[in-house]
C-alpha cells in the first residue's frame, strides 16, 4: 500500500505512558475510566431507587420521543452495509494488501457469535418467543402488535409464526448492522491505515489529529463505559439463570449467595481467558462452545417434533425475510403499541448499539487479513443464520408443546412461566418436557447450564480484552496487569450492583448510553466512506475496469 494512503500520524503512541504504574495505557483515559466506573457504581449503590428512577427517565424519554431516531439509525445502518458489501470497495484489505486471516473460518465464525449472541440466545432462546405467542396482554400491552394488526389475535400456527418473525427481526440483520458497521471501521482504520484500533480512529477523516485530544477520549470513555457495564449487568442478570440451573440439577439455593459465587468463579475465569489472549483462550473456548452448543441444539431437534420443526423453520424464515423491510420501517401508533415497541425494539435497537463499541472492536481484533465483502458477508449472514436456526430449535419447539398441550392451547406450563415473568426457568421448563427419560432431562439441563457459563466467559473475557486494548491506544497486546485488573472489575461491578439492587438501573443506563454512541456511529460510517473514496487502491486498475479485454499471455 502507498505510503501516502497511511493516514496515521503516530500521535496516540506518544500518549502512552512508557515507565510507572500506567506503563503501556494512556494514562489520563486509564484515571478517569475507572473514575467513571467507581462514580457510577457508588452512586447507585448509595440509592438504588433515586439512580433508577433518573435513568429509568432517561430511557422512557428517549424510548417515547425519540423511537423514530431509532428506528432510522438501525434501517440507515443496514442498507449502508448493503450497499458497501456489493460496492467497488468490497476487495480491499482489512491490513496491508499482502496481508491473510489470522484465524481458520470456524474458528472466526465460532469466535463472532461468542462474542455478539451466544449467551443472549440462550437466555432468551424459549422465553421470546413464547412471549410473543401469548396473547394475554399480561404486562399491560400486547404481547405482539405485529401479530394483532394482522388478524393473528388467537394462539394457533398463524400467531407462531408472526412469534418467530418478531423474534428473528429482533436478533437478525438489524441487530449485525450495527456490529458490522463499527468492526468495519474499527478493522479498516486500525489494520489499513495504522491509526489505534479504538473508537476515535473511525472520526479521523473528519478532524484528523484531534481524535488524540477532548473528543476522542470523550467517544473511547463512551466505549468503555457501553463495555463495563454492558458486560457487568448481563453477568449479573445471567447469573439468575445459572442459579435456576444448579437448584433444578443439585437442589442448591438460587439466591444472591449462589450468584455471587458464580460471579466471582466466571469472573476469575474469564480473566485467565483474557490474559492467555485472543489466539488461546478466547479461541478455543469459543470453539468448544461451539460444539457443545451443536449437541443441545441436536437434543432439541431430536427430541422434539422433526418434520413439523423444519417446516415451521422454512415458513417463519421465508415469512420474516419476506416482511423484514416494512417491519424495520415500523413505528407504534396507538399508546400501547408505543409502550410496546419502546420495551422490545427500541430497547433491543438501544441494547446492541451500546454493545456495538465492545463488540465491533473485538470483531475488528479478530478479522484482520479479511476483506471489506468477505467481513461483511461473514458477519452479517453467518450468525444471524445460525442464531435463526437456534431461536427456532428452542422457540419452536415451546410454541409446539402450547399449541398441543393435553389441556389444550397453552396449557403445557410454559407461557405461564414467561407470564409470571420468570424467564430462567422457561429453558428448563421445556427441555422437562421434551422427554420423559429423567437422565436425559439432567444431562441436558447440565449441559445448558454449564454453556450458560462457558458463553459468558467468552463475553466477559472478550470485553476485558476490549477495554484495555482500548486504553492502551489500540495495542493488540494489552499488558497483562491490566486485563486482570478490569477483568476481576468487571465481576466485583455485577457482585456489588446485585447485592444492592442495581443490577437493572445500571442496565438501563446503558441502554440509555446508546444514544450517543449511535450519534458516533453516525460520524463512523461517513467517515468511512469519505476515508474509501480516497483510498487509490479502491479505484479498480485498467485491466479490471468496465469493458476491459483480457490481456493473451
């Protein structure tokens, strides 16, 4: 690549701090992080219901005023990806134009859906769907308004699949726009044109050097914050599940006791995943969840109805592909369709762009070598397709045992655990009624809760990993100190938030957080495309251009 494509000035390595405490961070981002990080927590902790009730505000007004942002920003952000996937830029290189993959195509794919789904499908693989089969209306508003405006008001097949397309649509090409934007340009900026592999590097073409000073501190913190809190509050939250999981195994009390041990317990082990780094730990954990993940999932199939599972797949896949546009398009008329959409899209649109700085930039670490089309492709269809697949499996097969249930639709016991709210006993629930052989039901429910371990691993590891590769000013081999330090944070966060309460205040914080991070996705993806538009290796040579002849050797 010509030198003069190389943008970076190599201004953010004289930042870091050479000798002392902070050797190899920047030390005024690595203060004030974790002042950032210690004011948040103390602050809630000291009144859990004041903190919740500020960023509970927070979140609704931005939920009922500014939905229609939302939904622009996701729907411009997924036909930006489109249009890039199929442009002239789709051959360059994510690194130098000689440069390969570091990782095999399984072990990147194994590692993507680690990192961006893995655990989330998990947790909510049974309960969303069902959620949305159910019409009671419990929680005061329709369970699923897709499904009454089309006339699909009574629980039968119809519903079940207007269930799984909502489902689909929540956790599909949406939802990877935005980590696809942000680990492209995260990967672009940071291997093309050797600028710091953090979030400001992406506002370089549009203020140059100043991305050292105020701004691009203010948009990392902004990262890092989305990260830790991010990863703090779904470990906190997670941890509910795990508990459920070992009373249901071992009779072990689920309460807080039993959460803090696993915290601390995942929390240890994900930081040894991070100090071993990208290339051992975090590979081949993601791996092996991977493959343990193929068994639960081929216990489902298997054990549930066969046939009427993958064509309940073909339909609801080809119904949610058919219909994905007008719903992304989507706005709330009526008051409850508002508070509808406010509870389930916009808090999943805001849920993935305040992931979308972890994420991307642990997409980016792991796709270097790789082409603008080739990252694209693999990291918006691969996943999404397996992670349809799964939802299906075990959304599926809940929907079938309501919609056959002795006592008739409904009656099988699993929509009333989701109405009741308890959602870590709904995955349970129906793997107890997937078969009768009862050694069959523990080494199931033993494998999903032993995977419910190893996929928050793999999230916390790969957020530990994130932050102090962040705070490092994009270094690749974030000292190891430091990984231990935020990785053993990250646990003590979630262990104080649960003892105190407030786990889901913080949560709401971060959704809340979104809102200017998708103000910097903005930001990223012009800069992106003004930054492609200049690179003279996009411009296709004389040989390659329209109408060429091929040359006769």
């Amino acid at each position: 690549m010509p030198e003069e494509d190389i943008v970076s000035s190599g201004a953010g390595e004289d930042r870091v701090a050479q000798a002392g405490v902070m050797r190899g961070l920047h030390a005024g981002m690595g203060v004030a992080a974790k002042g950032m990080v210690v004011a948040f927590v103390v602050f809630t902790v000291l009144n859990v219901e004041l903190a919740n009730e500020i960023y509970s505000a927070i979140r609704g007004w931005i939920e009922a005023t500014l939905s229609w942002y939302y939904v622009i920003i996701i729907v411009g952000l997924m036909l930006f990806c489109i249009l890039l996937m199929f442009s002239r830029f789709g051959s360059i290189r994510l690194g130098d134009d000689d440069s390969r993959p570091e990782f095999s195509n399984f072990s990147w794919f194994a590692m993507l859906f680690s990192a961006g789904v893995g655990i989330g499908i998990l947790f909510f693989g049974v309960a969303e769907p069902v959620f949305y089969f159910d019409n009671s209306g419990a929680f005061g508003y329709p369970n699923n308004p897709h499904a009454d405006m089309a006339g699909a008001t009574a629980m039968d097949m119809t519903r079940a699949v207007h269930a799984m397309r909502v489902t689909y649509f929540h956790w599909g090409f949406h939802a990877w726009a935005v980590y696809v934007v942000v680990g492209l340009c995260l990967a672009y900026f940071g291997f093309r044109k050797k600028l710091p592999l953090t979030m400001r590097s992406s506002l370089y073409p549009l203020i140059g050097d100043r991305i050292y000073g105020p701004v691009g501190h203010g948009v990392d913190l902004l990262a890092v914050f989305g990260t830790v809190f991010g990863v703090a509050t779904s470990l906190g939250l997670g941890v509910s599940q795990m508990a459920v999981g070992l009373n249901v195994l071992f009779g072990v009390d689920s309460g807080v006791l039993t959460q803090i041990l696993l915290i601390a317990g995942i929390s240890v082990i994900a930081t040894l995943s991070a100090v071993s780094g990208v290339g051992k730990g975090i590979r081949i954990i993601s791996e092996w969840n991977i493959w343990l993940s193929v068994v639960l999932l081929a216990f489902f199939l298997f054990a549930g109805p066969f046939k009427w599972l993958m064509g309940f797949f073909i339909t609801s896949l080809g119904d949610y592909i058919w219909n994905v546009i007008p719903m992304g398009f989507w706005t709330a008329g009526t008051d409850q369709e508002i508070a509808w959409q406010g509870g389930w899209t916009i808090f999943y649109w805001g849920w993935w762009i305040s992931w979308a700085p972890f994420v991307g930039l642990f997409i980016a670490r792991i796709s270097r070598g790789r082409t603008i089309r080739e990252f694209m492709v693999g990291v918006m269809f691969v996943p999404t397709t397996i992670g349809f697949f799964w939802l299906c499996m075990f959304g599926g097969n809940a929907i079938y045992l309501e919609l056959n249930a002795s006592g008739g639709v409904g009656t099988a016991g699993i929509v009333d655990l989701v109405r009741a709210w308890d959602l870590p006993a709904a995955l349970y629930g129906t793997i107890e009624r997937l078969t009768d052989i009862s050694a069959l039901q523990w080494i199931m429910s033993a494998l999903a809760t032993f995977l419910l371990v190893t996929w928050f691993i793999t999230s916390s590891d790969s957020g530990t990993l994130v932050i102090t590769t962040m705070l490092s000013m994009g270094d690749d081999h974030p000292p190891q100190r430091f990984r231990v330090v935020w990785g053993m944070g990250e646990g003590l966060v979630a262990a104080a938030l649960l003892l105190a309460g407030g786990l889901r205040a913080l949560q709401t914080a971060s959704i809340a957080a979104a809102l200017p991070i998708s103000l910097v996705m903005v930001f990223m993806a012009y800069g992106l495309l003004k930054s492609l538009t200049e690179d003279s290796s996009a411009v296709p040579g004389p040989a390659s251009g329209r109408g060429a002849r091929e040359v006769p050797a």
